[in-house]
C-alpha cells in the first residue's frame, strides 16, 4: 500500500536520449511535486502541480516537462539527457496547496547519464 | 532570498548520547518548520513540524521548538539508537508558496 510511488527505481542511460519518470500517489491529495536531489544530498523543488495544473516551475531547463494527466499521477519527461541530470528525483505529494501541509514522498529515482 | 541552514555533518555519535543538530532560517514573515529524515537508500519521511512560533514539533523521541527570536529550529533527542543514523533535513515553506525550502541535510552515524 505505497503512499507515493515512483518507477523505475533506478535508471541507467546514455547522453542524448529521452526518458520519463513516473509518479503516483493512493492518498488522494490536489497537489504533486518533483523535486531533484544531488550528489551531496542537496534538494530543490523543480515543479509543482495542484489538480492537475503546474504552480511551480522552479527555473529548470525546458528540457523537462512535467505531465499531469490526473490528480493521482504527476510524470517527469526529460530529453536530451545530459550528465548533469544524473541525481536523484524525488516525487511528492500533499493534501492541498498550503503552506503547513506535510509533503509526503516517494522512494526517488536514481538516474545516472553516461 | 529564504534560506535554511544547518549544521555541517557528518555527525558521529555513540548509542545514547544526547543529540542536537542546530538549523536556523533566514525568511521574511513567518514559516513553517519541518524536520525530514532520510533512512539509506530510501525517501524522505517528516519527522516532526511546527507551523508557528513556540509551537513544539515531536516524534520518536525527537524535539524541535519554532524560536522566532532566534530563527532556530533545532532537533534534539536525549539518547539516540544505532536505528537512528540517516540524513537529517530542516525545511521550510511558507503560506500559498507550497514548495520547501531545504537546508543542506545532516548526516547522522550512531555507533553501538
């Protein structure tokens, strides 16, 4: 009964090419986020969405395009893949859009570009 | 722009030691304040929270006070386990902005 989960786990790829991450969550919150977590363990936001309408775009290259297709599920597409995406990336979720909310999160995917 | 800072880790400690890791914010108005732990190879779970000044977020065994006078929000417990070595980060977010605002985490290692 995963809260938030994220496929795939781990991803392995080659400069140039083009993959997406997937994001759901069962808890049946509004709003959906991804954040990227470096090598030295650093996060930052990237995106965020709330029913299914972005809210947050946090200056990343428009390489990445986020997706929302429902609620429950936020998706990350990133072309071009270059070296510096390796990191790993976090999807979230909360009840609603406030500033109190607990954001809860999935397991990450680690993506290493070769 | 708003900030969050902690403590430099790596941080060592043995079991049941008396544990603090210092995190202070820069902001303008009032946030809320999380602490997120970070178990190896996994996401990140909250700990604990506290959405105005004084309040006292607590889990586990964990503390933090929201000190608006000093911007602190440090996570202390009074005897840590082997179980609790993980990442530690303080975060902020603040009303209608939605996304936190991490520190850079704290690396936490209880030896038996």
């Amino acid at each position: 009964d995963t809260a938030v989960s994220q496929t795939p786990k781990y991803l392995v790829t080659q400069m140039g090419n083009d993959k997406s991450i997937k994001c759901e969550q069962n808890l049946g919150h509004d709003t959906m986020y991804w954040y990227k977590q470096d090598s030295k363990k650093f996060l930052k936001i990237m995106f965020s969405y709330n029913n299914k309408e972005l809210i947050i775009n946090e200056t990343v290259p428009n390489r990445f395009s986020p997706k929302s297709p429902d609620k429950a599920h936020l998706n990350l597409h990133i072309n071009s893949l270059e070296l510096g995406d390796s990191a790993v990336y976090f999807c979230a979720s909360s009840q609603k859009i406030s500033g109190g909310e607990t954001q809860y999160f999935g397991p990450g995917t680690r993506l290493l570009v070769l | 722009g708003d900030s969050v800072t902690q403590m430099e880790g790596p941080v060592t400690l043995s079991e049941e030691a008396f544990l603090t890791i210092n995190c202070t914010y820069t902001a303008t108005g009032y946030p809320s304040l999380f602490w997120y732990v970070q178990y190896p190879g996994e996401g990140l779970q909250l700990l604990l929270k506290a959405t105005k000044a004084d309040d006292k977020g607590s889990n586990k065994g964990f503390e933090a006070t929201y000190r608006k006078e000093t911007t602190s929000f440090h996570l202390e417990k009074g005897s840590v386990q082997v179980s609790d070595s993980a990442v530690y980060f303080c975060a902020l977010v603040f009303q209608g902005a939605q996304k936190l605002v991490f520190g850079q985490g704290t690396r936490l290692t209880i030896n038996p």
